[in-house]
C-alpha cells in the first residue's frame, strides 16, 4: 500500500522522537506516584514534575506555581471557565463565534445553569475587533475567552489587545493557546492575559497531558475545581499526575521553541505553494480567513461546487480534514465558516489543509495533484 500523506497537523501530531526519548524513564524507572513523598521513588517522580514545570514556565514566560497540570485542553478550558464562573460572582461571560467546541460547549453549559454569554462576530476576516469585543462588556461580565489561532481557519487573534481592553475594566481574560505552540511565540506576560490552556499533542507532545496557566494576582484568581480527591494541583486538579505526559510535554514545547522561526517559514512556503497549484487547478476556489493574520501551516478552502466529504472519500492516500463537524450521520456545516459568512452549500465544500514539521515538499506536490484528480472527476459527474 502507498503511503498515506498526512496533512491534518492541526489535529494532532506525532510524539517527536526526543520527545518519546524523554518520556521513557518515567515509564519504567521513575515509575513512582510524585505524590508519594515517604520514599525515594516517589521523590524521583516528583523531581521529574518540578523540572518539566519550572521548564515550561520559562517557556511560556511565567511561574512554576502559576502552571496547574491538566489532562488536555479541553480539560484546562473547562477549569477556567467553570472554574471562574462557579466562584459566584459575575454572570457574564463574553467570547467569539469561532471559537473551539470545547469553549463553546462550556459556555453553553453555563448558559444552561443562568449565565448570560455573548458571542462576538467575526466577520469574512475571521479576525475578532478588539472593540467589538470591549462594547460587549457589561458591568456584569465576568471573563472572555479568546482563542489565539482558530483551529479550522489558522487566524490570529488580538488577544493582546483585548486583554488590555478587559482589564481596563477588570473583567479575567481567558485564551486558549492550543493551537499556537510551534506557530507562534507564546508569552503569557506579553499576552497580557489571566488564564490560558495548552495541550501537549498539538506541538508533538503526547496526547492526554496539558495545562492551564492561572496568573498570580492580587488579589487571587479563585477557580472551583472540577475534580475532587487528593487534592493534587494546589487543589485546582486533583488525581495522580501524569508524569511521562507532563516530561514529553516541556520536551514538545522546548522543541516547538527552538524550532520557531526556521518552522514558520519552511512550513508558510509550502502551504504558499499548495495554495497556488490548487488554485491553478479550481479556479472557484474560495480561501478561508485573513492570509495576513494566519500561521504559515493552514489553508483552508472551499471547491465551491464539491461535496468536502465525497472529495475526502476519494482520496484514500491523504489524510485531510472537512471543515465540518458531523452530527450522526447528517452533515453539519463549520461553524467557523457560517460566522465568515459562508454559504452552508460553501462551507460544506471546505477541506483544511495543516502542514507540520515532517512535511516535504514532495509531499505537498503530490498532495497537490491528488486533489486536483479527484476534484476535475467529481466535476465531471
């Protein structure tokens, strides 16, 4: 069988192989619960925690104390909203129509309970106005939440801005970073926000580890904990940590770091390639989202005209992602792309295409080339 070229970067990645290398003796050396502290192996594993920490705190340019480890982003997302919300205070919460599901939904849940949620448009940019979001606050709002790059479309959002704006007026800005390690740099002091999410899986890090940063402030950011037990987290996530997960993580972002610069223009320069020879190839291509406010790794297009799932079904040798999410089994369009003002009919012709770090060029051609096969026979039906 040929090789299948992956091309779906956004939603996952492989564990790099120092990463994998880092892991291993937390597997089976330091296999001790970190929480044990009467004995040496116990004391191992927490020595392994504490490193990775103060390791990804200097990363992200915070505190060890400020990182509470979680078991991926949809988790620390949920711990900052929930968490905030259920201390019993404001009941407004303000975000984006093109955020994940996993704020979303949480919001929604919210909703559910009374809490009143605004959802600010975006507009064809894909990119959130700063302002826009300002004239949502009310004397009641309690906290927003932006994310940095949206998942599906790869724009960036002011979150520095709206953090300024926000805090102008005292309201905790949340950001769900999840998709910008590797793509962009990542300083929560430059941010200027309160609380942020990561997961490791998407900066070639294992999957089922991430964190949230909860800035120290005067006074504290209280948050509800979702899980009780042993009280782990400085009781903010309790349950044994996830040692080997927590090492490959600040391996993963140390990499995504290093690797920063070189990455974003190797990886914009190929998805700048596959962009023109798919549009050579369709010229009713529609491109997805602001090419001057996007990471260099994601195009996302419509073949206006062309069903996204029949077009994936015929191409078994790529692996790439509609940009729909399916309810069942009855199509649902993106989200995302209703609130560009897309069609659904163009919204359910959208693929997006996340290249990463062992994408080739050769790859991208061929890539290139199976689409434009499958897209010219679909035409033809």
């Amino acid at each position: 069988m040929n090789k299948v070229i992956y091309l779906d970067y956004n939603a996952t990645t492989p564990v790099d192989s120092q990463v994998l290398q880092a892991m291993l003796p937390a597997f089976s050396q330091h296999f001790g619960n970190p929480s044990s502290r009467t004995h040496a192996y116990g004391w191992a594993a927490a020595q392994l925690v504490d490193q990775a920490r103060t390791t990804l705190a200097a990363l992200l340019g915070a505190s060890p104390e400020e990182l509470v480890f979680t078991s991926g982003a949809t988790e620390a997302n949920n711990l900052a909203i929930k968490g905030l919300a259920w201390t019993g205070r404001k009941r407004h919460i303000v975000t984006t129509a093109i955020e994940h599901p996993a704020v979303l939904e949480t919001c929604d849940s919210l909703q559910r309970e009374g809490f009143t949620v605004t959802r600010v448009p975006v507009g064809k940019s894909g990119v959130v106005d700063p302002q826009e979001v300002a004239q949502a606050l009310t004397d009641d709002t309690l906290l927003v939440s932006v994310m940095l790059v949206n998942n599906e479309i790869g724009t960036v959002q002011p979150v520095a801005e709206i953090a300024r704006l926000c805090h102008e007026r005292g309201v905790v800005v949340h950001c769900d970073a999840t998709q910008a390690p590797g793509k962009l740099e990542v300083d929560v002091r430059k941010l200027g926000v309160d609380l942020l999410s990561l997961s490791a899986h998407k900066f070639y890090g294992p999957k089922g580890v991430g964190l949230l940063y909860v800035r120290r402030q005067k006074p504290p950011l209280r948050l509800e904990p979702l899980l009780h037990g042993g009280g782990q987290e400085a009781g903010l996530r309790s349950g044994t940590l996830n040692v080997p997960g927590i090492v490959g993580m600040a391996k993963a972002l140390e990499l995504a770091v290093h690797n920063l610069y070189g990455e974003r223009a190797r990886q914009g320069a190929l998805r700048d390639r596959l962009r023109e020879q798919l549009f050579a190839a369709y010229p009713r291509l529609l491109e997805n989202g602001d090419p001057a406010h996007r990471v260099p790794n994601t195009l996302n297009v419509s073949f206006v005209g062309v069903d996204s799932g029949s077009l994936v079904a015929c191409l078994p040798r790529l692996a790439v992602s509609p940009a729909s999410a399916c309810a069942t089994a009855k199509p649902k369009p993106s989200h995302v792309l209703l609130a560009l003002g897309r069609t659904p009919e163009e919204a359910n012709s959208a693929l997006r295409f996340s290249l990463g770090r062992p994408t080739t060029p050769e790859e991208v051609e061929e890539a290139a080339r199976m689409v434009a096969e499958a897209v010219s026979k679909l035409v033809r039906k």
